[in-house]
C-alpha cells in the first residue's frame, strides 16, 4: 500500500483540501480554507503545517476565537451550507472563546469545524500552561466543554486515529440533517507526530447531497391532509433555502392560492411585494400574519425547526380543527406540533404535492379580496412606522425605513441581537433571496459584525450591512479590523439607544420599572445604575482601527452616510443616535417568559396573571 509519511496536523489540512460536495449534479470545493489565532496549543503543529502547506487552502487570521467562528458560520450560511472554514485555537482560553461559536452553529444548523489545540497526549509535561485539571477524571481538558454543543466530537490522542475522525467530521458537516458544530481536538504533541498515512486518505473525495424524496404513502397522506382542509397557511423556514426551494416554494403557494409567512431564518424567500406574501409570522411577526395564522385550519411548515418564535410559544395557532403538515428533511423536527409527518427534502417535496394537489383539483377557499386586504393593511402599516418622525429624535423604525429605501435589492443586511431582529424581521421587505441573514437560533449578541465580515467572504460582490445595536457591538467587533486587513468591506450600521434597550423593554412589559439595562452612570443617591448616559463615540472607537466612520443625528445626515458609506473601498461605520423604546412590538402575538409568581409589584402580578390566562390557549405538544 502506498504511504506518505506527514505530521498529523499536515495531514489533516492535506485531507481537508481535498474534501468537495456535490448536490444538483454541481460539484463544489467544500472547504475554503482556516481561520485561526495561534498559542502553544496550536503554533507549532497546525501553525507550521499552515505555513508549509503547498494547497489551496486559505488562512485568515482572526482577532478573537468567537469572532472568527462566527464569520466561518455566517460563512456557510450564506453559502447555504455547501462550503465551510475551518477554526483553530490554541488550549484553554482560546478553545473556550469558541464554545459559543459552537453552540450558536448547532443551534442554527450550519456546518462550521473547530479544531481547538489540546493538552499532551504524552502528559509528560502535566500540568502544562492553561490546563484545567480535573482530580477525578484525568482525560478531561477544557475541550470537553464543545461536547454538548457539537453534532460530532471526537480527540486524536494518536496520529493514526485523523482517519477516522476526519471521516466522521465530514460525514457530520455534509449532512443535511445532523450538521452543525464539529469538534475534533488535537493534543499538541500529536499534532507534530509522523504516520505513514494511506495515499488514498488524501485522494479527492466527494460527499454527494442526495434529496430525500417523499415517499408515495406519506405523499397520499399529506395531499389527504390538504385537500381536507380550506383556510391553509405556509410557514417558511430555513431549509427552503438550505434545499435552494425557492422558486418551487412560490409556485406552490401560486398554484393553490396559499398564503406564505417566514420565519427568521426563511425570510426572502419570497420578494416582499409578492400578493401571496403575508410577512413575518409569531412574536416578531406582522399583523396580517399572526391574524391568518389564527384562523388558519392547516399549517404547512417547509424546513423550520418550529421555535418558540415562529409559534408565538404555541399560542399563534387557534382554530379548533387546527392541524399540522411538517415538510422537513429532519425527522426531529417533523414531528413537532404533533404533526402530520413528511420527511423528505424541501425542493422535492413542494415538486411533488404540487404534482399530486394538482391532479387532485385542489385550491384553498380564502374570499377574493380577504389577503389582498390584510397585506394592503399591513403594507401601509410597514408605510406608516417608516415615516414615524419624533420631534426629540430619531426612531428606530424611521432609520430603518430609510435605510432600506437607500440600500440595493442585492445589498445584504446581517443580524442576530436585541430589538433590530423584531423590527427587521416585521418591517424589511426584501426582493430577492439571500438578502437577510439573520443568526436567530441562538440570537449570539456579537455576531453581527463577524457574521458581515463571513457573508462579504462568501458574497465578495454585494454591499453588506450589519445592523448591530451599541450593546452588541461592544460585546464583540473584533472581526471588523480583519475586513480592513482582508480588504473587505462591510458596512456597519451602529444604532445606539444606550444600554440593552431590547431587554429593558421586555422587564417594564412584565411589571418592572427597568433594572439593570441602560448604559448609565452609578448615582451617589440610589447607589444604582440610574444616573446620566455614559456618552460613547462610536465613530472614534472605529476610526483607530481604520475604518470610514460617520455620525448620524438626523434623516438627511443618514442619507448622506448612507451614500458616501456606498462609496468606499473600505468598512464603514455609521452611528445612529436612536431613541430608547421605539422599536415595535406586540402585533396580536405572545411570547412566553417566566413571570414572578410572588412579587411587591402589582404591576408584576398583573404580568403573572396575563401569563396564566395565555397558557390557557397554547398547545402542549
């Protein structure tokens, strides 16, 4: 058998350059490439393999381990799954500053491989330097935290043992169903130890996507299952775009006059002018959304893993005979709601009940004009709080609208904490697909601005925008310096209202007065946070760091930022002055949180009563 003798860690990124994917007959490289930040646990194994590496792979250096994990999600993401980076850390510290990355990628179902140096295999130098020692179990290191949080964890405690694992990564990441985070741990000294590996190990090797298509017992229940049914309502999730199902998406709805509302993760699946599109639906959602989903009979839900968002907590869904149609690739997810099961691939399953319904004769009975009214009322509503002018300031959904009437209909905006997910998710209309990405699985504040620098790497071609509130852009930004470094683009839009505004908003909701969640000065008189705001210069913050930055304190200094920003070469940041509390909020929708059941406040009972009465009408299953 014929051998080539490498390092394991020069191994792994000869295998890992190799790796491709095919789905549609359409082959593509899957992995592009590491980031990374180097420490002992990683610089001189996979450091040096990085440095001598004769392939395509490439090397982005990241500025903090989280950051760079999320832009390797965002990454995959934008490129709806089929290419990934990879992340390398050093032991420790390093490690766990990526855990979060980890479970943020789990949770929204995106492909990202995490390769966290570790402690020696050998452990002839134990304790060595960042090592957590645990006196009842000695294999432990601070690796072991990625295991809850990955789909696949493995640690090459021997050089020969990168076969397998390497092989299991990628039977993981390539999988439609159960990818997400990958952890393969790599012990330092392993890392730098010699195998005599298999030439075949390295040959290229392709990992086909096969749709899974609905079988014909589960399509006669599902077509028995519409036909039966008259006032449907199609709730579209992420896997319409992950399955690339979106023209088969609309043409289904088309057909039989459905009416379509998106999740966050399924947003721009359909343009937002479309008759048939009815806007966000649950805590985030539109009115004419929530109200449809009301009165709906059916529920048909493509590719969403069915959160507490999308279903208001299970409250969204309240005809009587309310049943459940799940097309999902993912059994775990069918089964939700107690639905009628349809596991098959979104693209083939939409193709197929098309077919069926079709031939069945069937359309659904909404009156003539009763969509065309509740989206002309929520449209003009949409109208209505973009042109919302404050005599004291600026509004956030002002800012927004003007904003989204200055950006391109390519231009792509990013997302994933605080108040801007709701407003963005209710009020931005989008016109083509792969325009919003917005991280809400996790809702990780500090994605936003790594999560542009990961869509420009995958989009080089559009504008991005990260619309990132001040809370989380202090929480994490680091990344914005490797745009400048990589010499790519992202453009920050940095609305500061001062503090966590989308939190303190929630507790005043729910009886109290607001603790704890604006950025102000500690008082002398209440020894609390509850004196003046700590003023902040964003711009200047930016500015070091090389950035093109603007401040915003009316409309037409947002016009004019919003062209100049177009026109760079380089990132821009544009701080927005907002005014705490006016984002939206309610729309007939519910969102469930735990309420005091004993309290001081009588506006605190009040809450906890609402809650009570509101369980009353959800779903237990």
């Amino acid at each position: 058998m014929k051998t080539i003798r490498l390092t394991m860690a020069q191994a792994l990124l000869k295998f890992l350059d190799n790796q491709y994917i095919q789905i549609d007959g359409e082959e593509r490289k899957f992995v592009k490439g590491v980031m990374g930040i180097f420490g002992h646990g990683n610089v001189t194994g996979l450091g040096e393999a990085l440095e001598q590496d004769k392939g395509a792979l490439q090397f982005i250096q990241g500025k903090n381990e989280q950051g760079m994990a999320h832009a390797a999600m965002a990454y995959a993401k934008q490129k709806n799954r089929l290419e990934i980076f990879a992340c390398t850390s050093s032991i420790g510290p390093g490690a766990l500053n990526m855990v979060t990355a980890a479970g943020t990628a789990t949770v929204n179902r995106i492909p990202v491989l995490f390769l966290p140096g570790d402690i020696f295999a050998c452990r002839q130098p134990d304790p060595v330097l960042q090592q957590i020692e645990d006196p009842t179990d000695y294999t432990i290191s601070a690796n072991d935290a990625f295991k809850p949080v990955s789909k696949y964890w493995d640690r090459i405690s021997r050089p020969e043992q990168l076969i397998t694992a390497a092989l299991n990564a990628m039977r993981v990441l390539t999988d439609p169903v159960d990818t997400g985070a990958v952890t393969l741990s790599l012990p330092q000294d392993v890392q730098c130890e010699a195998y005599d590996y298999p030439a075949e190990f390295f040959a290229k090797r392709v990992h086909y996507i096969e749709r899974r298509t609905l079988s014909q017992s589960a399509l006669g229940r599902a077509v028995q299952a519409i036909r039966g049914k008259k006032r449907p309502l199609i709730i579209a999730g992420g896997g319409v775009h992950y399955s690339l199902a979106v023209k088969e998406l609309i043409a289904f709805a088309e057909t039989f006059q459905i009416p379509v509302t998106e999740t966050q993760a399924g947003k721009s699946a359909m343009p937002w002018n479309h008759p048939l599109y009815m806007g966000a639906i649950g805590v985030t959602g539109s009115l004419a959304a929530n109200r449809l989903a009301k009165e709906a009979d059916l529920i048909i839900s493509v590719g969403t893993r069915l959160a507490d968002f999308p279903t208001a907590s299970k409250s969204a869904f309240q005809h009587p005979d309310v049943s459940f149609l799940n097309i999902n690739v993912s059994s775990f997810d069918a089964m939700k709601l107690n639905a009628l099961m349809a596991v098959a691939d979104a693209k083939e399953a939409l193709t197929a009940l098309q077919d069926a319904l079709g031939q069945a004769g069937y359309e659904s009975a909404y009156a003539a004009d009763e969509l065309e009214t509740e989206k002309r009322a929520w449209d003009q509503e949409v109208d209505r709080l973009y042109a919302m002018e404050r005599p004291d300031g600026l509004s956030q959904t002002r800012v927004m609208g003007e904003i989204n009437a200055s950006l391109d209909p390519n231009d792509v905006v990013v997302c994933a904490a605080g108040s801007l997910p709701g407003d963005l998710h209710r009020l931005w209309r989008c016109d083509h697909p792969n325009t919003y990405h917005m991280e809400y699985g996790f809702s990780c504040m500090g994605y936003e601005v790594s999560g542009a620098f990961g869509v420009k790497l995958a989009d080089p071609g559009r504008e991005v925008y990260a619309f990132v509130g001040d809370g989380s852009f202090l929480m994490l930004h680091s990344e914005l310096l490797t745009s400048i470094q990589e010499g790519r683009k992202i453009n920050v839009l940095l609305l500061d209202n001062h503090g966590y505004q989308c939190i303190h908003n929630l507790q005043r909701g729910h009886g109290s007065q607001g603790f704890g969640n604006e950025f102000r000065y500690r008082s002398a008189d209440t020894n609390r946070l509850t004196g003046d705001y700590v003023p902040i210069d964003f711009s200047l913050y930016a500015r070091a760091l090389g950035v093109k930055t603007y401040s915003v304190r009316t409309i037409d200094e947002l016009k004019e930022a919003l062209k100049c920003a177009k026109e760079q070469t380089v990132s821009t940041l544009i701080e927005i002055k907002v005014l705490p509390g006016t984002n939206t909020d309610g729309y007939e929708s519910w969102w469930r949180v735990g309420v005091a059941e004993v309290s001081e406040s009588e506006k605190v009972h009040h809450a906890y009563d609402t809650m009570r009465q509101k369980l009353e009408v959800v779903k237990e299953i």
